[in-house]
C-alpha cells in the first residue's frame, strides 16, 4: 500500500514546485534578454546568460516533479536559493546593454588585443569613457595610450588620456548617468553609480577622454 504524504507537507512541497517554476521562467526570461542584446561575435561575454539559461532550464525540470514528491525538495530550495542571484546578474548585464555600447581595443606590451564593451558619451567636443582605477583594461591603456574605438561599425584610433580635475569628473560622469538607464535608476534612488555616495569614501572612478590621434596631444580638459 502507497504511503501518503500528510496535507501539509503535500501543500508545502507543491508550493515549493511552484517557486521552482516561477524562478525557471524568470532565469530563462533574464538570461534571454541579456542573450539577445548582445552580439553574437563577443561570445565570450555571454557567460552569465547562458548560467541563467542553463540555471532556468534545470529549475524547470525540478519544477516538473510531482507535487506530492518528497525526494529532492532540498534541492530545489537550495537551487531557489542561489536563484535571486542570478536574476540579479542577468538583468545588470541586461541593462548594461541597454543604450550606446562601444568597444574599446586595447593592447598590451605584446601586441596582443583586447576588446572591452563599454558605455561612452560625447562632452566638450570629444567621447569620454568611464575607467574603474583597478579595471584592466584602464591599466593596458595607462601604459599604450593609442585605442581603437568601435563605434556603429566604425573603428577609429584615439588616443586615452585620464583627467583628474574633479569639475571634469562630475560634469561627465553626470551626464553618463543621465543618458544611461542604470544611471537614470540609481539617480531614481537617489544614488549615483559613478561618484561616490560618501564624500569620505575614495573616487574610483576616472573619466577617460579620448582625442582622435591626429589632434595635437594635450592634457587636461
């Protein structure tokens, strides 16, 4: 004779499938979005897509099993668990693509290139780029200063020069984070992406000016 399952723990496990579900489709919906804004010849960034893809297709299949069904139930809530994580990284790399992406093409001291999608604006009569202080990419262009820029199909070289002068920073960070969604929902929440939100934290945070190569070098604004 068949063992049942008490009502309540029936109910529980149920709801937990139903969870299980509903994460899978936000997963497969999430890693989708991020997956079709991309192109497909930057490959290597759609690590985090694909996890949600891969992650959202297994928590359906959990999803599937018989409500009633005890066995694996820890499971999936541990799968639940590491869920929200990855809505979360999947829809920052979602919004990151929303607007004007460039690709900046970077080399190091052998020559190699490295392409890097990154938001750009144009002040003052040039683009600007915003460089993490740590990012390294921000470090191979410090030391070869000369960048190609893609940007609508169009590669150009331009040479990099970080400015320091704190009006330069805010007037350009400002106006990145206004032309940008993500910008436009931290400045919603009152916070600010690139500056810091406390004035006795450390700025990590540079603009990037970039003068075509064949303007006379000059430093500053």
């Amino acid at each position: 004779m068949r063992s049942e399952a008490p009502a309540n723990d029936r109910a529980t496990i149920s709801g937990l499938s139903i969870a299980t579900r509903a994460a899978g489709v936000l997963l497969l919906a999430t890693g989708l979005a991020a997956f079709l804004v991309f192109p497909f010849r930057y490959g290597a960034d759609l690590a985090i897509p694909l996890a949600d893809l891969a992650l959202g297709v297994f928590l359906l299949r959990l999803g599937r099993a018989e409500a009633t069904k005890r066995s694996g139930s820890l499971a999936r809530a541990a799968w639940l668990g590491l869920a929200p994580f990855l809505i979360l990284a999947g829809a920052l790399v979602t919004l990151h693509e929303v607007g004007e992406v460039i690709v900046l093409r970077t080399t190091d001291a052998r020559s190699r290139a490295y392409d890097t999608r990154l938001w750009i604006i144009d002040h003052a009569g040039v683009s600007w780029l915003g460089a993490g202080r740590s990012r390294s990419w921000y470090r191979r262009l410090l030391a070869q200063p000369e960048v190609t820029i893609v940007r609508e199909g169009d590669a150009r070289c331009h040479r990099a020069v970080p400015v320091e002068e704190v009006a330069v920073r805010d007037e350009v960070f400002e106006k990145m984070e206004r032309k940008y969604l993500m910008g436009r929902l931290w400045r919603a929440l009152g916070r600010h992406m690139f500056l810091p939100n406390d004035a006795s934290r450390e700025v990590t945070v540079v603009p990037v000016r970039l003068d075509p190569c064949n303007m006379p070098t000059s430093r500053g604004r």
